[in-house]
C-alpha cells in the first residue's frame, strides 16, 4: 500500500503512517480474520464523534484491503443518507424546527439505506448516495458512484451508529442551552429516540464488526468539527455556501451532545475494536473483544 499517497491524498500529516502502522493495520488484518469464515459482504460498522477521523479510517482501511488483499470494497457513511433540505423543512414544520437541521435520527432516509444494504447483497451494479456538506442536499443520483456487487466488505461509518436509544427518564431533562430553549417540552428529542429506536437499529443490526474510535469527552467535538469545517471550506469546493462559521458550529454541535455522549457509554461494549483517543486525536489505548 502507498501510504505516502495516501497522506497527500488525505492531506493528512506524515504522523498518521506511523498510527496506521501501530493500530490500524493490526485491525485490518483482525477484520480479514474474521471475513474469511463470514458471508459475503462482511459489513464493518465505525462509530465516532464528529471530528473523530471515522472517514478517514474507512478510507484507510479501504485502500488497505483493496491494494493488499485485492480484496472489493464499498465505503458508506451514514451521512450519505441524509434528507434533503426540503425534506427537513417539512419534518420541522410537521414536528419540530429542530428537525430542519440535519442529523440527528429523523433527518437520514433509513429505507434508503437499508434498500442500499440489501442491493449490496445481491448480485448486479448499485448506485451508492452520496450528500454534499457544503450544499446540505444530497448529491444529484446521476452524480452517485456505481459499484458492482455483491463486494467483500462494505465498510459502514456514522457519528450515532450503533447507538441504542434512551429510556423515558433520560429524555426528561435537557442536556445543553440549544434543548433547554428551543426543546423544552421535550417534543424533538423524543421524536429523535423513537426514531432512533426503530428502523435504525433494524441498519445497525446488520453490522458482522464493530469499530469504535473514542472521544474523550463531547468538549472537545467543538475543536474537532471547526477543523473539519475549515477543511472543506479550503477544499475549493464550487459551492461553499454551507460551510459553516465557528459561531454556528457552535450551535449546531448542540444537537449531537445526547447521543454522542450516551454512545460513549453504550457503545464500546459491543464493539470488537475500542481506539480510545486523546485531545489531539491520537490513540492513546485500544480494547479488544
């Protein structure tokens, strides 16, 4: 594998070679274990926080087995997923206006994606979804990647994947200023649980190996995201309208502190592989199963 082209490619410093020596090649070679005696696609699911790196290790592992295995891989984030703007609009004016804001559960099209995993297991081409950041709308399908299936791994990463939902006592008091005032009824949050807690866990089920890369806190996803806005804002996309500014980072981080920080506690114990990082992002400890 080139990882020198992978840097360059991931504009990622020339440090990452030696953590993807150390703890990623070690976990890839760990999921080829297991893919051997498992059906085909082996379905490897990644959580982490925003900010985290979880693109960046499914695009690693990617390459890795394609370029050392030779083995067909299909990346998916459940990003890609996301509603349209005018979708949200409607569930903000139907339920809540919190839902104009892209996602948590209830702003993903969970039978899209579910239709994606199943075509994947079957034989013939499947357009993958793909979601434009800096637009907030999904990408035209004329523009989606095609793949042939069914491939050997189909690495599936998102910031609330695997996460299971909350009990009623939880939901009762709010988390952070964005839910005190603008939720304080409780009415979004709710409607993001029951959604968390039906077709989602139908998508999470379906993962053979889970991966996890883990924050140290929720305090440091606001340090995290504006790294990665200002990534994107210098990508020279065509149109960056929806990059976000610091301040409204700020805001927008707030609608994922629930879930982030209960998927800190629940979902490492269902994990294969728990990279647990420090404040710069560096792996610190790994947890195996």
């Amino acid at each position: 594998m080139d990882i020198t082209g992978f840097l360059k490619a991931h504009r990622l410093p020339e440090t990452y070679a030696d953590t993807a020596q150390k703890w990623f090649i070690p976990l890839a070679e760990q999921i080829t274990s297991h893919y051997k005696s498992a059906k085909r696609p082996f379905i490897v699911g990644i959580n982490g926080c925003q900010g985290s790196g979880k693109s960046t290790l499914a695009s690693f592992l990617a390459a890795y087995f394609s370029s050392t295995q030779a083995l067909s891989v299909v990346t998916l984030s459940l990003d890609d997923f996301y509603l349209s703007k005018s979708d949200r609009n409607s569930l903000a004016v139907k339920v809540h206006p919190l839902l104009a804001t892209r996602g948590v559960p209830g702003t993903h099209n969970t039978e899209l994606a579910l239709a994606t995993l199943a075509r994947l297991k079957d034989y013939g081409t499947v357009s993958l979804p793909r979601f434009s950041k800096a637009t907030d709308d999904p990408y035209p399908v004329i523009d989606w990647p095609v793949t042939n299936s069914p491939p050997d791994i189909i690495l599936l990463e998102g910031w609330c994947l695997g996460v299971p939902p909350q009990s009623d006592t939880e939901l009762k008091h709010p988390v952070n200023k964005l839910e005190a005032e603008e939720d304080p009824l409780g009415i979004w949050r709710r409607f993001v649980n029951t959604q968390l807690a039906g077709e989602y866990q139908t998508l999470f089920d379906q993962v053979n190996f889970w991966c996890m890369l883990k924050g140290p806190s929720f305090d440091h996803v606001y340090q995290w995201r504006c790294e990665q806005e200002h990534k994107l804002a210098a990508s020279g996309v065509i149109d960056n309208s929806g990059v976000m500014s610091d301040e409204q980072i700020a805001r927008f981080i707030q609608h994922y502190q629930r879930l982030t920080e209960h998927g800190f506690q629940t979902v490492p114990p269902k994990c294969e592989c728990v990279f647990e990082l420090d404040e710069n992002r560096q792996i610190k400890n790994q947890h195996k199963a």
